[in-house]
C-alpha cells in the first residue's frame, strides 16, 4: 500500500508540474511581449520570458514554505525536460544537449536572483535586471521598460492573490500584459 500511495503522489506532482509550466509557457507566449514590449522573438527571448514566469510561481510556491518544496522542484525538473526536448528538437546533438541545458540553467538561477532582488528592491534594480536579461540583444524604448517593470511587479502580487490551490493546480492569474490580454 505505501509503495502505490508513493507512486500515485508521484504521478499527480507531475502533472501538477506539468500543467503549472504549460500555463507559464502559454503566458510567456504571448504576442504582446514580442510587440508592445518588444522583447526580441527568438529562442533567447522566449527563453528569458519563460524563466521570468517561472521565477514567479516559484517565488509564489515557496511563500507556503516546506510544503511545496516538491512541486517546486518538479516545476524545475519539468522546464528543463522539456528545455532537452525542445534542444533535441532543433537538432542540437546528443553530445551537446547536457552542456547547454546546464548552461540554461545556471542562467535561469541568475536570472532569477536578479528579478528577484529587483522585485524586492527598487524600480531602478529591476530595471537593470530586465536590461541585463530579457532586452540584452536590443534597446528597449523608456515606455517598454516601464511597461516590462511594471508587469513583473504586477504577476507577482497577482500570483500572491491566488489561492496555494489554484497555484498548484496550474490555475494561474497573470496581469494585462502590454495593453493586451
């Protein structure tokens, strides 16, 4: 009986992870982004925005301490399956898979510690934490970085609005983004 409750536990925190990173993937896809806050469309960009969602649920799964400290991890260990996948995907050899998945994540530790010291510092941090990141390959004009800052300090008092439930389901809320829903 314990071995099956271990697997059934297993099973539903994956798909709990799962359906938490599709609705990050599905918010970090969407097309105002790319255009009212011109984050440049390609791999990298997309790459940032997902990392800049999923930073958040995280953030947010951590406020309910210990207890989501394994969905918080399988968040983690599903975006990275999936980041091999999409490598695989776009013919990057198996030899090399490994060393830019690691890659990818040393950047999403860094990147996430930066926006959240900017989350929880000044507008003046944050900001310099979207430069370095998200608008590294282009200049974005006074009003997209605003508009950047001011979405990111909005999805994370959105996600703290939202019950430990919903955020664990993948029921995620996220704020207008760019003028479009």
């Amino acid at each position: 009986m314990g071995l099956l409750s271990f697997f059934r536990r297993a099973r539903q925190s994956d798909a709990k992870s799962a359906a938490i990173y599709m609705a990050v993937v599905l918010q970090a896809r969407n097309p105002a982004f790319y255009g009212a806050l011109g984050v440049p469309d390609t791999v990298d960009g997309r790459f940032d925005l997902i990392v800049l969602h999923a930073m958040l649920v995280m953030r947010r799964l951590r406020e309910e301490g210990p207890a989501l400290e394994d969905l918080t991890q399988g968040l983690f260990d599903y975006m990275f399956k999936d980041m091999d996948r999409s490598l695989r995907e776009i013919g990057v050899g198996d030899m090399g898979v490994g060393k830019h998945v690691k890659k990818m994540a040393k950047a999403f530790y860094g990147r996430a510690e930066e926006y959240e010291i900017g989350i929880d510092g000044s507008a003046e941090s944050i900001d310099v934490a979207l430069k370095r990141n998200i608008y590294r390959s282009t200049t974005p004009t006074e009003d997209q970085l605003a508009a950047m800052s001011c979405y990111l300090w909005a999805a994370d008092e959105v996600l703290r609005t939202r019950s430990t439930d919903d955020v664990a389901q993948g029921r995620l809320a996220w704020p207008v983004v760019g003028g479009q829903g």
